[in-house]
C-alpha cells in the first residue's frame, strides 16, 4: 500500500509490504522478504527526494435521456508539468510535461417489479421490491507518456492508465418492509452487483487485482475481469456481505472476502472482515467498532491484522464531540507497513459525509473510514 514514490525514503523491507513468500518475492524484486526495497529501486532511478510538479485536471459531461435510457458522454483533459524528465528511470522518455486526454460514454437504466404476495416469517419478508440496474461504459484514453515512464508518487496523479476499456455491470436489489404495525420501513433486503471488466491489449497492466472507478476510469487498474459482490441484511442489525474478484487474464480468484455488519441503531456499531489475497498469499483481518459514549461523545476504532505473519498491520481510533450543527473529530493512526503516525483534526458540518449508522445497500465494508480501503 505504500506510495511507490515513498518507498525509497520509507525503505521498507519487501515483506512490510505484503510479499513474504519467497517465491513471491524473488522474481518481481530479485529480493528475499527481509531485504530492502530500495536496493532494488534506487538503481532504476525511483528517488526519494522532493519532485516537483503542476498538475490541472478538467471534464465536461452532458448526461441526455433517451426514454429510460440514461446516456451520459464525458471527456477529460489533463496537462501535468514536471520539473524533472526522470532520465535514470526511463532513458527513452524526455517529455518534462504529460498531456492526457481521454474520453467516453456511460449507460444506465432501472427496472422495478412489485410482488405482494411473498411472505416469509423465517426471512422476516413482507412484501417484495425487484430493482434492476443495468450499467455500461466504454472509455478510452491517450497521453505522450506512458505510467510505465514516471515514478509514481501519487498513484491519482502519476499512474494514469492509457488504452481502451468496457465496463458492463447488473445491480439487483430485493427490498422488503420490516418493522410491524406502525414502524413498517424499507429495508434492502439483497443486493447483488456484478461487473464485468473489459481491457484492450495495449493497456499496460500496472496491478494483479483489478479496479475499476467508473467516475474515473483513468485510476482504475485494467485488465479483463469480473467483480462480485454482495450484501445480506439478515436481520435489521446484522448484515453479511461477501465479495470476490476472478481474474481472467490469470484464470484465478485473486481478491475474496466476507464479513459480518453489526448496528443494532443503538450507542453500538461494529464491523469484521476476513480478507485473502492471493497474488501475495496474505490473509488479513479487518474489525472496528462505534461507541456512542454519550449524546455528545462517541468512539471509534479499527484495526488491521496479518493472519499470515501474525502481525498488526495498521490501528486507527477518533473521538468525535457533536455539537448542534457541527461535529469535532480527532483521529490517530498508526501504519505499520510505512512506519506512519498520523494525528488529524477535523471539522465536520451537520449533515456531512460520515457515519450512517445502518448499512443500507452500500456492500463495502470499514464504514468508518479509518483505515485504507483495501
């Protein structure tokens, strides 16, 4: 997770960054987990001194509607200007300034149908809602200088991926209504999302799990691949969710997980996760939980462990003090993968993005926000 930028001044050895086998380590960094990355990177030329840089970013869409069909094209201008042509890092690139321009078009529609007959006491069904929500993008991009070129500092900024790329996804949600006579309420009871990923050849592959941002297409990581995910809402308190990603360029599931969503709406909240990636062989577990101390003062913490090395990879906790129409937060972590400590303040307007106490539809886990999504 570190920035590849920041390895060299950070100099973690390459085991703190995930990879302990020693078959998965020798070949990409022809280094053993306890040796250090950056005897490997200072040679190529990745620096850890400042880099200066301007960096402007604009896009322009124009969402039109065509009966149920929403059609949205997008285009994206980006001139980035640095003060150094990395020569070390890459001889064959001289261009101090980057253009990039990319381009593409999103489709969207929903379809609904209401059963009233579905009735279930086990399920805690009355009733049933079916939303569908087809999706699709094409996208393409193009910049004078490939990210293969430039030593990444900040992966939003430096690692802009080129080339075409296709997204086709199916978003199915079951809603019921819960709660009795009198506090009857929607609930998604199932939500399924499904995503396929579609990548030209000449796309130049920078990561082993794949990512796609549909508002910016250009940060995702390539390739050809289908993501899954899901949430249950067993009961109103307890959810369960699950996700995975099968790789087929690698014909391999490289991302599985699942987890469990405790809000009773209550001062408690609390959430796991069990997470294996297989590219590195790591499993990892992620848990946190919510305190409302009082009406005004509540706590929160996360934490992430490495089952496979037994280790404490990063703890976070914030104290948050409500007022009537603003919050105050403080928060500090510690990431032991960089060596980081972090200490941060925060004031949040009433109605912010924040803390959502239920979980709704949303299948992501951590919904704290403290730690790194992984």
């Amino acid at each position: 997770r570190p920035a590849r930028g920041a390895m060299t001044s950070r100099d973690p050895a390459v085991r703190d960054c995930g990879f302990a086998p020693p078959a998965r380590t020798i070949a990409p960094f022809a280094r053993h987990p306890g040796e250090r990355l950056a005897a490997r990177l200072r040679p190529r030329g990745l620096k850890g001194a400042y880099a200066p840089r301007a960096d402007t970013r604009h896009e322009i869409s124009a969402p039109l509607k065509f009966g149920p069909v929403n059609v949205t094209p997008f285009g994206v201008g980006r001139v980035t200007a640095y003060d150094d042509d990395f020569a070390a890092y890459s001889p064959d690139e001289d261009d101090e300034v980057r253009f990039f321009g990319a381009g593409g078009v999103r489709f969207s529609t929903t379809l609904t149908r209401v059963d009233d007959s579905v009735r279930s006491e086990l399920f805690d069904l009355h009733r049933m809602r079916h939303i569908v929500e087809p999706s699709a993008t094409v996208w393409h991009g193009e910049s004078n200088v490939d990210q293969s070129d430039l030593p990444v500092y900040d992966d939003d900024i430096d690692s802009l991926a080129t080339g075409s790329a296709a997204r086709v996804g199916l978003t199915n949600t079951w809603q019921t209504m819960r709660g009795g006579e009198g506090s009857w309420h929607s609930v998604d009871w199932f939500v399924l999302r499904t995503d396929y990923v579609w990548s030209s050849e000449d796309v130049d592959r920078e990561f082993v799990i794949g990512r796609w941002y549909d508002a910016r297409p250009e940060l995702s990581s390539l390739g050809e691949y289908v993501d899954i995910e899901a949430l249950w809402q067993l009961t109103d308190p307890v959810a369960l969710t699950g996700r995975t990603i099968y790789d087929i360029d690698f014909d391999d599931f490289t991302r599985s997980s699942a987890g469990v969503l405790l809000d009773h709406g209550g001062p408690f909240a609390a959430y796991a996760q069990l997470l294996i990636v297989d590219p590195i062989d790591s499993t990892l577990l992620d848990f946190g939980a919510r305190y409302q101390l009082t009406r005004k003062y509540a706590v929160e913490g996360a934490a992430v462990f490495d089952l496979e090395n037994d280790d404490l990879q990063a703890i976070s906790v914030r104290v948050e003090r409500r007022f009537e129409q603003w919050a105050f937060e403080i928060a500090v972590g510690y990431d032991d993968i960089t060596g980081d400590t972090s200490f941060g303040v925060a004031l949040r307007p009433r109605g912010a993005s924040g803390w959502r106490g239920r979980y709704g539809a949303e299948p992501e886990l951590n919904p704290f926000g403290l730690l790194p999504p992984r």
